[in-house]
C-alpha cells in the first residue's frame, strides 16, 4: 500500500470524516456517506489509512472547546461536505488538530488561576517580588493567603525566582510533594514519572508526600521525587533554563528528543521518520517560531520538512 502524501484538500475532509464518525450519535446515513467518499478514490483511503496510524500515536483530548465543536450535528454535516474547499475547512481542520499530540487536560488545567496554551510562555511578578515564568501547556494555582505563600503546579513546567519582601515561607506543590527553596533560582518540571527540580542557584529542599524526609538540592544539581522519594541526583544540563528566554539549547541530543521537545510549542502533529531519528543534533533553536526551528534543521543534516498542512508535519530522510 502506498504512503505518499495526500493533498491538503482531500487530508482535510478525512479529518472531518473522523470527527464526524467520532462522534456516538452519527447516524446510518453518515456511515454510508462516508463509506461512499472513502471508495471513490484511492487517495481517500489512503489519507483515511494515514490520519488512522496517526491515531495510534496521538490522542484527541476530550475538552470544553471539541465538545462545543460537536455539539451540532448540522454544523458538523455542513463542515464535511465544505471540508477542503474553503474556510470552513481550514476551521474545522484547525480546530481538530489544535488538540492532537498536545496532553491531555484535566479539569486542574482549566480551573488554575494561571495557565498558557500550546507554544505560549508566560512570566508573572508575584506581590511579594517573586518572578514566576510559565511554560507551555502550564497550569499553576497560586495562594499567598495563609500563613505560607504557596504556588501549585498542577502541570508543565515553572521558573522560579524567589522573592524577598515577604518573611513566609515560600513553597512549591505537586501531586508529588514539596520544594523549598532557600533563597534561590529554579526549575520545577512534572513528568509522567513525578516531578523534576533543577537547582541554577543557591539550594532547594525536597520533600516527597510520603517521606518525612528532607533533602536539600545545591546550586547545579538535580533530582526527580515521586511521592515515595527522591531519585539519583545528577546535573543540571547546560540551557535548562533557555525556554525562559524563548529559546531551546540542546548538546548532542536525537533528533526524535529535538522535535518531541518542539512539538510541544506547536499545535498539531510533529513527526520524525525512524530512518533519521537517531541523527544527533548540537544547537539553539527558537521555540516561538518552530517553523524557523524546522527549517534549520535542513541545511546540517540530511533531512527535509514534509508539510501535509501546517498542522501536520513530519521530517523525513532527504
């Protein structure tokens, strides 16, 4: 079976198909539209067969925005049978994939007293001087209300540079524990297997949930807690703390590690080809403009950038 590209037009109406047929109240008709359009031609069932292989990779995530999408099925109908031949299309495609590959969201996401969206970097001064700065797809709730001033990270990653006019302790919450920083500059980062602290100045104690245990982080160093404790501690890569100036810094990384990282600054799908996924890439790369950080990539190594639309793009041997 062939895997060449489809045409936008025809990729378009696919993933309207998709979120047509996603949908649990698609009638019999519908199903026999499609199974009409997908028979027509060779490419309609190959762009079906294609946008079904990005699905075992990716995920749509369930939020308010797709549920208002789908909420009317005359809209709906009427988006598939305009979709790829005007702006309706481009809508509906925009509006479908600016949830592929991006995490799931939970409802903490939604309710945060702070959050950015994909690609979006943000920095806060807290009242008490504090320089709070936001990764993509971050969500913090921030309470200075007690008798501690207390930032929750609820997900991605923060920044955070400790300020000096207020005499409470100053924490920093996750599902995993907690961090307190001793006058000091650091990185707080929830992965799927607990949370990352890297320390870039002074020192930071680390409390896991469970532990009655305190350990402190020097200048340098960093570790990953979960809620039973803390793991091996190691040191902080050169450029952790780049993505706060816009920018990504990596030494000798895969090229598969560089674009996950980009992907997810970019609404959309973000492939690499397995053929050149273990080229090893050495440089800076600006993350609020991936495109300019793609298009880099083609004059050191042998790559090019296949564009299906600019919501789908993979990297493939040249």
């Amino acid at each position: 079976m062939s895997n060449a590209p489809v045409s936008s037009r025809v990729l378009e109406a696919a993933i309207a198909w998709k979120l047509s047929l996603d949908d649990a109240s698609g009638t019999p008709d519908e199903r026999g539209e499609f199974m009409r359009w997908h028979a027509a031609s060779e490419e309609h069932a190959r762009a079906w067969r294609q946008l079904g292989a990005m699905d075992q990779r990716v995920s749509v995530a369930a939020g308010p925005a797709r549920q208002a999408l789908l909420q009317s099925r005359v809209g709906l109908r009427r988006r598939v049978a305009k979709a790829g031949g005007g702006l309706a299309g481009m809508l509906l495609l925009g509006s479908l994939l600016a949830w592929v590959g991006a995490p799931a969201l939970a409802p903490s996401y939604w309710l945060a007293d702070q959050r950015t969206a994909t690609g979006e970097l943000r920095t806060l001064r807290l009242e008490d001087g504090t320089l709070l700065s936001l990764n993509t797809h971050t969500a913090v709730d921030i309470d200075f209300q007690g008798e501690q001033r207390v930032i929750v990270l609820h997900q991605g990653e923060i920044s955070v540079e400790t300020g000096h006019h207020d005499p409470r302790p100053l924490l920093v919450r996750t599902d995993d524990g907690r961090l307190r920083p001793l006058g000091t500059r650091f990185l707080v980062r929830r992965e799927a297997s607990g949370t990352r602290l890297e320390v870039l100045q002074a020192s930071v104690a680390a409390k896991p949930l469970n532990s009655g245990d305190e350990q402190v982080l020097r200048e340098g160093q960093q570790v990953l807690m979960d809620a039973n404790g803390l793991g091996l501690v190691g040191q902080v890569p050169a450029g952790a703390d780049a993505w706060t100036r816009g920018m990504l810094v990596v030494d000798n990384v895969r090229l598969g590690d560089l674009l996950a990282t980009l992907g997810k600054y970019r609404s959309g799908y973000l492939g690499v080809d397995a053929k050149v996924a273990d080229l090893r890439v050495t440089g800076s790369f600006p993350l609020t403009d991936t495109d300019l950080a793609l298009a880099s990539l083609v004059p050191a190594l042998p790559v090019k950038i296949e564009r299906h639309t600019q919501w789908w793009v993979t990297v493939t041997s040249k």
